[in-house]
C-alpha cells in the first residue's frame, strides 16, 4: 500500500544517513520525507483545528434554555436538553499600515477563504487605529472580496485589543491577525479570552506575548 511504501521510504533514508550522511538521498525524495517528518502546519490548518475543537466542546453540552417541540403533551411543559448548534464566530484584524503590501494583504485573506463558508467572521482594517466603520461581516466566502484596505499609515494595534469586547462581544471564538510583524509590543494583558493566531507576511522574526504564530508559506524578505 501507499503507506507501506512511504514507511520503507522513511526508513532506507533514515538508514543512508546513518551510514553515508546527507546527500545520499535524492533531493525530491529528501524533500517530501522532511515534510513527512516535520510538518508545515499552514495558518489555514490551525483555523480549522480549533474550529474542530470548539465544536466538539460544544456538541458535548446541552442547551436547557431551548426545549424540544415533540412529546410536549404534558402539562406542565417538559423541558428537555438539545444539543447547541454551534457557528464558529471569528475576527481579523488586517494589518492595513503603510509597511503592508496588497499582496501581503491579499495572501492574508486568502487564508480566510476555507473557514469563512458556516461561520461568522469579521474582517477590520487597521493601522493607528482599528476602523470599525469599515469592518466587513462574513458569513460565504464570496463576502471576503468586500473586504475593506482603510489606513496605509502606522502600526498600532493596542485600541482594538482594548475595544474588541465591546465591539464584538467576549463569545469570539478566535482572533486573527493578518501583518508583516512590524507592530511593536502589545501588552499580555489585552490578550483576548479565546485563541489568538498571528499571520506574518514576511520572514521577520515575531514573538508576541500572546498567541500562536504561523508564517505564510509564499512570503517576502
């Protein structure tokens, strides 16, 4: 099978290093088994592992506060548990500062793109400041290409860390920032009460206080 050969695959290249050392192995065939080996997770791939997740937490609780329509004959009422339906609500803050380019911003929604059909997102611009009048709903994926570019100056992100809840409430399920990194140091304590995933659009080296950081795949120097 498949497997098989990719197992025997694996280990003749674990067995030519150990007795020739790198370059013994073809360099398409070295390729495809590091990758196999360590794995690139791709931003994308992360959205979709913690929507999964979420919605396994959910689908394990009942909602008592909603009954079922059938078997109701009895008199009082009955209230009996459902199952919540869950809707994955998601916002991403698009780094819209003058140091972005439109294909840094455009590779940036492209990675919305498989998680924005069956959810709730939304998508605001920012730079100095977060433009909330500008936010973009979605709800399909074609919504994304209504997405808004407002701002093109500086880089502060603190505001929306500090307006988020009272903007779009605490029941976000994941935050996302779009950016090439270049936005100072934000505070752990405005870190948002769910997941939080950074987008970085170029190879600079970024460490947040808070949050996971994935690298586009197709990036700039």
């Amino acid at each position: 099978t498949k497997d098989e050969v990719m197992g025997d695959m694996m280990r003749a290249a674990d067995q030519a290093e150990q007795f020739g050392g790198r370059g013994c192995v073809p360099a398409d065939i070295e390729g495809e088994l590091g990758e196999l080996k360590q794995p690139t997770l791709r931003a994308r791939d992360v959205i979709k592992h913690c929507f999964a997740r979420k919605a396994l937490d959910v689908g394990n609780k009942n909602d008592w506060k909603r009954f079922r329509r059938r078997g109701m004959a009895q008199t009082p009422p009955v209230y009996q548990p459902k199952k919540h339906d869950f809707k994955p609500r998601w916002v991403a803050l698009m780094d819209t500062s003058g140091s972005m380019s439109d294909a840094d911003i455009a590779n940036g929604v492209k990675e919305l793109a498989v998680v924005s059909d069956n959810t709730e997102g939304y998508i605001v611009p920012c730079d100095t400041i977060p433009y909330w009048d500008k936010m973009t709903r979605i709800t399909r994926k074609s919504d994304l290409k209504r997405t808004a570019v407002q701002g093109r100056g500086g880089t502060v992100f603190d505001t929306f860390f500090e307006e988020l809840p009272g903007k779009l409430g605490v029941d976000i399920d994941l935050v996302v920032i779009i950016t090439d990194g270049d936005c100072g140091h934000i505070s752990a304590a405005l870190r948002p009460h769910c997941e939080v995933l950074w987008i970085i659009t170029n190879k600079r080296e970024f460490r947040p206080s808070f949050g996971r950081v994935i690298q586009l795949s197709s990036v700039r120097n």
